[in-house]
C-alpha cells in the first residue's frame, strides 16, 4: 500500500510540472512584425531618427502603438531610427500611412505618405498553447507601392527591401531612407 | 463467499488512504474498519484450520475490457475508444500481460482543436507484490510495458498568435489537413489492482506513468494526443488511467509448497 502511495505522489508531482505548456510564454517568437529601420538619404550607412512619426492603419481610428504606457497621443508617435508594424494576418496587403512630425504646431513639417505592402501568408505551427502563428514574406515584383498623401512631396524618399522573409522580429526587413 | 468479501474489502481500503490523503480527522474511523477488517480475516481462518487444506494456485489467462474508455464515450463527445486487456500467468508472481486499443480522439485546446484516431498494442509483464491469504487470488501489481501506437492525426481549426492585434481579432481558421502514417512507442510502469469480487470476475484499476522513446511528427505540426499515450506534454512525460473488468480463464493449477520451507527463505 505504501508503494502506491509513493508512486502517486510521483504521479501528482509529475503532473504540476507539465501543465505549464498551457500558457503561451511570451517569449515565444509568435506572428512577427514588420520591421522597419530608418538611414539617412545623404549618408546611407548611418541611422537617422525620425520625428514624431505616426503610422496608420488603413480604415483604422487609431495609430499603431509605439509606445505602450503613454495614455495620450503620444502612444502612437516615436522618435527612434527604427518602428515594428503589424501585416494582417488574414489578408495579402496592408495599407499604412507614415505621418512625419504628426501634430506638430507648424502644419508645413508634416508630410505624410502611403504605402501599400504586398506579401504572401502561411500559417506555421508553434506550441499546443500559442496555436499557429503567421510568416510572411514580401512579393517578390511589387514588395511595396508608395504614394504621396496629402500633396505635400514624398518624404520617404528610397524604400529598400533587406530581408523579404518576414519571421522573426530581431532584423530588419525594409530600409528607408529620408 | 466470504473471500470475495474480502476482496471487494481490499478494492475499497484503496480509497479509504486517498480520503485519508484529504481529511486528517478520520484516524480514528479508519483505525476501528482496519480492527474489523482483521477480526473478520481470524474468523476466516478460524473456520478454515479444522481440515488442512492443500493450496493451490491456478494458472490461467485472464481477458477483460477497460470500462474507463469505454463508458468515456457517453459523456464526453470528443472520445471514443475501447481497450482490451489480457494476463498470463507464468510464474506465482510474474504474469505476461498485454493491452490492445483503439482511440479516437478530439482534443480541444485554446487554439487548437485536433483528432487522433488510431490503434496501439502494449505488452510487458506484471509482478504481483500482494501476498494472498489462503486460495484468494488478488493482485497488487507493478509492472513494465513496451507501447506502440499508428495513428493519423486530423487539425479541425486553430487560431494565429498575434501579440499585437492592430487588425482586430484574429478568426479561427477551419484546418482541415489529415496528418497520416504516425507512429510512437514509449515505455511505462504500470501499478495495477485486481481483486476477485466473483468466481473468476476480477474488478480493477491501474495509473501508468509513461515515458515517449520514439514519436514521429508530422511536418509543420505535433503529436497532440497519442492513442494508448494519451496528451503528450512539452517532455516526453505522460500518464494514463484505467479501470478494468476481466474474466479469469483457468487452464491448469499447480500446488503451493508448504509453508515450513518457505519461511526460512525469508
């Protein structure tokens, strides 16, 4: 009697330290982002910060989220030389606008312009708790059409593409230059 | 008869530890049972001295069905699956024992929801730790077990991971794809009960912790559920269930030697 009492113990302890898998650890590389690094026009091998920039979604009310724990407006701007945004994951293009200098009290800083990524979707296995997630990769033709949004000349003057495959979110996948 | 009580004495003192397991204020109770349950064994033997009996053990192969899998399918939607069970008996302690089963399996997590559908065949032997009083024939066993399972693997839907849904809610993709030509193998202990509660009916259950030694994946997703394993977990760790009803069939007896050349041994 005694045995099996042991044994389900053994049996009870094996048990809690399995159920673990049933969160998604978030560290656990899931659907990534695009990521995309900012250098300077006039000298291409240094990163440029930019200004307040806001990226919109198309046909979204709100920015995307640069940072987390700003409450106002600013949790849609940044000020870095580079920005993570989110592709769909259940459609082949997404639109964003880039709005240089958003708000600012000289209306004539503020230049926005559009760009429209092309890309192809699959679906890979992750973890019985974090399901599936997304990867991506660029059209190889047409990875991206810019246009100028508010006639006010296009601001991200070269866009390039560093890395088509997008899957992890530790590397860029498109350059710009301004 | 009076053995079969005994038995069916034996099946529940098992419970009578995992409620004691929960409540510590029944010392006293299980104290006065295990009083009763000991003055009861001396009148059984009281009643049995008047004439020596010759003790014999019998041999045979024991047949049953697991009732746990197989009444699992009323109650829950997403299972079906029979287990069939056999023992031989080779020596007075040591029996051949084998599983035979098939499952099919809906196994619905957060984002995944998934079928198993397969069959799987186990076979090791069973050591009997129990030591019978008179001709009873009750088993506590512990016991080692070769798995092997083929199965398919069907993914109904799941959902995508996206810490940031800037997009709104991500939808469940209906899957659809039929994983075929799985296999895995694993070894188990398996600690078993079996208690005789009428002629040559045995009642009983068993815990098996299983360990995956071989687990062929399919490409692009996992092993979620394995037929005779179970749920799989991040290691290669599983555990199992069973509670049997099976029908001894003797094929020979053989006498037990007396006692006065046994005890020294110990």
């Amino acid at each position: 009697m005694k045995k099996i009492l042991y044994f389900l113990l053994l049996f009870a302890f094996g048990l809690s330290s399995c159920e673990k898998d049933d969160i998604c650890d978030g560290n656990t590389p899931t659907t990534p982002r695009l990521i995309i690094t900012f250098y300077d026009i006039t000298n291409p091998s240094i990163r440029k910060s930019v200004t307040r920039l806001k990226v919109i979604g198309e046909g979204q009310p709100e920015g995307v989220v640069f940072n987390k724990n700003s409450i106002d407006e600013t949790r849609y701007l940044t000020s870095s030389d580079s920005i993570a945004i989110p592709l769909k994951t259940d459609a082949d293009t997404a639109t964003f606008e880039f709005i240089l200098n958003s708000g600012s009290a000289n209306a004539t800083l503020t230049n926005t312009d559009k760009i429209k990524l092309n890309y192809t979707r699959q679906d890979a296995y992750v973890s019985r708790a974090c399901g599936f997630k997304t990867i991506y990769r660029l059209d190889t033709q047409t990875p991206f059409e810019k246009t100028d949004s508010g006639n006010d000349g296009i601001w991200l003057q070269q866009i390039q593409v560093q890395n088509p495959n997008i899957e992890f979110e530790n590397e860029t996948h498109v350059k710009i230059y301004f | 008869m009076s053995k079969y009580i005994f038995s069916i004495v034996l099946l529940c003192s098992v419970f009578w530890i995992q409620a004691q397991e929960i409540q510590t204020d029944t010392v006293t109770k299980k104290m006065s049972s295990e009083k009763l349950k000991v003055t009861s064994e001396k009148t059984v033997l009281a009643t049995t001295t008047d004439s020596i009996p010759v003790k014999t053990d019998r041999y045979g192969l024991r047949v049953g069905v697991d009732l746990y899998k197989l009444t699992r399918g009323f109650y829950d939607k997403g299972y079906k699956g029979v287990e069939f069970i056999g023992d031989f008996r080779l020596t007075k302690k040591y029996y051949l024992a084998a599983e035979l089963g098939i499952e099919d399996k809906t196994t619905d997590d957060d984002r995944l929801n998934s079928t198993a559908t397969g069959t799987y065949v186990k076979g090791g032997f069973d050591y009997n730790t129990y030591e019978n009083w008179l001709d009873m024939e009750n088993l506590i066993t512990v016991g080692l077990r070769g798995g092997l399972s083929t199965f398919s693997q069907e993914l109904n839907s799941y959902k995508i991971y996206n810490s940031t849904p800037y997009w709104g809610d991500n939808p469940t993709v209906t899957g659809g794809e039929k994983y075929t030509g799985l296999t895995a193998a694993w070894a188990e202990v398996a600690l078993g009960l079996k208690a005789q509660v009428f002629n040559n009916v045995f009642v009983g259950f068993g815990f098996q912790l299983k360990l995956l030694i071989a687990n062929k994946k399919p490409d692009g997703f996992d092993n979620l559920y394995i037929p005779g394993f179970n749920r799989t977990y991040n290691g290669s760790f599983g555990v199992g269930f069973n509670y049997t009803v099976s029908y001894f069939i003797p094929i020979y007896k053989k006498k037990v030697l007396p006692e006065i050349i046994e005890t020294p041994k110990k």
